[in-house]
C-alpha cells in the first residue's frame, strides 16, 4: 500500500493509531527518506504522532508513505499547519 499527498505549507504531520496488528512504513518528502513510521506497539495507542516536519519552504512538497509489512498500515490524518 503507497500513500501519496501534494502539501502547499511549511509544516506537517501524521497521526495514526499504534497496535500489535499495525505496520512499518517509510517516508518520503520530495523524493527524500525521512524516517520509517512505526505502527507497531503491544498495546494499543490512539493518535500518536507518527512523523513531524516543520520549516519547509513555501511552495509545492510530496508527502509519500510507503507501506513495507504485509500487516495494516492506517493513518488518522495527516495535519498541515500555515
């Protein structure tokens, strides 16, 4: 599973719930590796903050999240600030 979202603002981050039945996913911001967002925990955790970026230059930014497990990836949102 490959998300992918066009971001008009400077700052952004992902939420989603975190469980033992939940993925592993990396990150990509303009074609570039941002981190792995990890879904997984042995308890289940509500909205947690997955990935966070701030400072980005105004203009047009890719956002892809890439599903690399074979459990369920689900995001909550994605939160886009001015």
């Amino acid at each position: 599973m490959r998300y992918s979202f066009l971001l008009l603002e400077p700052e952004l981050n992902t939420s989603a719930a975190r469980a033992m039945n939940r993925a592993r996913a990396i990150s990509f911001l303009d074609g570039v590796y941002q981190t792995t967002l990890d879904g997984f925990a042995e308890s289940y955790q509500a909205q947690k903050v997955l990935f966070s970026k701030t400072g980005l230059n105004n203009g047009k930014h890719l956002l892809k999240i890439v599903n690399t497990d074979t459990t369920m990836l689900a995001l909550d949102a994605i939160k886009i600030y001015k």
